[in-house]
C-alpha cells in the first residue's frame, strides 16, 4: 500500500480506538508509519482525513451487517421468528464493534459542519428506510412508497435507539428476544384497545 492507503487504515484504527475527537494526527501517523507531511498532501487536514476513513468505515461496516442479516433471513420459521433473528443479529454488531458505533454517534454532533460526512449518513439513512421494511418481512412489492418509507423510518430509529442503547449500558440493553417480547405485547396492546368498547353511561 501506499501512504494514502496506510493513512486510511491507520485513521480507521484510531477511530476504533480513540474516537473521532480525540484522535491526533500523531495518533495516525505513528499507527501508519508515515509522516505529518503526507497528511497534508493527501487529504488536506487531518478532519478530511478522519471525515473519509469514518466513511469507509460505515461502508465496511455496513457490509458486515448486510451478510449478518442475510444469514439470519435465511433461517426457518414465522414473522416473529425472523424478526428476532435479525434482531440479535445486530445486536451482535453493535456488541462486537463499539468502538466504530460510538465513533459513529460521535460524528453526528459534527455533521453541523462536515457536509460530506452528513450527505453520507443522509444516503445511508434513505438506503435504509427503502431496505428494512423488506428485510423484516413488513413491506412488499405492493406497498405505496410513502407507507414503505414511514415503515423504514420506524425500523431506523430502532437501530439507532438500540445502537445507543448498547453504547450506554450494555448491560441492561435489549436483546433479540427482548425486542420480539416487546412487539408482541405493543401489537396485543393496540388490537385490544382498538377493539375495545367505549364504556356505556351510567343512568342516574
């Protein structure tokens, strides 16, 4: 590799380990064996540098969770099976590279003032809301395209509660099944209430 692609690893490993913030351009250079100057030559500044390598990161990122969840689609059972699955399946990614989600959280605070890093998390977002529903089974080919975009959207402040849930507290975080249990008593509260009676008035 070069020294632009060594900068691209090395800030991606600063990332993972120190945050967006409080990486330095020393950190980078001493993880990719280049030098200061080759920051500069390259990227221009250390935050264009941090801006692309955060963004190869997602898309790496986003890779992993794609194959995630391929697998998990592939297993057998109902709605709610399949709902858990993919669930626990991300949750596993959060659990397994927190550093780069909190790097991600991170970011959001900046994106005010990087406007390559927000269109980027924009795309990804609307990548998103037009993929979920599919992949849990709730939107098909004969949805109107605003239901499928309201239902995408749900399932993105999902993964995003959940994400943040995981980076505060993974202790008490929720599982697959402890979203699954939640569904299926949110849905049981809704049928029920929507079916329920107005009580009568009482005769004086």
């Amino acid at each position: 590799m070069g020294h632009r692609e060594d900068l691209l690893e090395g800030a991606k490993r600063c990332l993972r380990e120190k945050g967006y913030a409080r990486t330095t351009t020393r950190d980078i250079v001493a993880v990719s064996n280049t030098n200061l100057a080759s920051i500069g030559y390259h990227f221009g500044s250390k935050e264009n540098l941090l801006n692309e390598a955060l963004i190869d990161a997602l898309g790496e990122w986003g890779k992993e969770l794609e194959g995630a969840l391929a697998a998990a689609i592939g297993q057998d059972g109902g709605a709610l099976e399949r709902f858990e699955s993919i669930w626990s399946r991300l949750v596993e990614l959060f659990a397994n590279d927190r550093a780069l989600c909190a790097a991600n959280i991170e970011v959001f605070a900046q994106i005010e003032h990087v406007p390559t890093v927000r269109q980027v998390l924009a795309d990804g977002l609307e990548q998103g809301r037009e993929g979920l529903g599919r992949l849990f089974g709730t939107v098909s080919e004969d949805t109107d395209q605003e239901t499928a975009r309201a239902v995408g959207s749900f399932y993105q402040a999902l993964v995003t509660g959940v994400m943040v849930q995981w980076l505060i507290d993974p202790g008490h975080a929720p599982s697959g099944h402890d979203l699954t249990v939640a569904l299926r008593q949110i849905a049981a509260g809704l049928m029920w209430n929507g079916g329920a009676r107005e009580p009568e008035p009482e005769h004086v």
